[in-house]
C-alpha cells in the first residue's frame, strides 16, 4: 500500500520585481475603455472626462501587476 506523505511550507505574494502596475477602466453604460496607464490618478481623469461627455457614471476599474509567489 502507497503512503503520501504532505509538506506544508509558508509562502508569500509580492509584486514581481521591475514590473508596473497598469490601470484601465471601462464604461459599463456604452463599453468605452479609457487608455491603459502607470498612472491610476490620469485613468480616473479620462473617466470624468467622459462622464461631463455622455452623463455615464459608471465604470469598471482595473488594476493589474505580474504576482510572484515564493517561500517564505
């Protein structure tokens, strides 16, 4: 008979190294995507730009970055 045996080790998640974070949003009234950017404060400008254009208030916002996962 077979015996498995289990190793538990602690780990963590970080930011991968040398990577940005990129931001982006998306008009959930019309599908209107704004440019993706390092900068999240120039993304929720082109938000409320578009907002004063069309009265669509409602965007999906999206923050994305390369994970890395290691023991710890």
């Amino acid at each position: 008979m077979a015996h498995t045996v289990m190793r538990y080790e602690k780990h963590r998640i970080t930011q991968q190294p040398n990577t940005d974070v990129t931001f982006e949003a998306k008009c959930l009234t019309c599908g209107w995507e704004s440019s993706p950017s390092a900068d999240g404060a120039a993304v929720d400008v082109e938000c409320m730009s578009h907002t004063g254009r069309t009265q669509h208030a409602r965007f999906k916002r999206l923050c994305t970055s390369v994970a890395f996962v290691e023991r710890a």
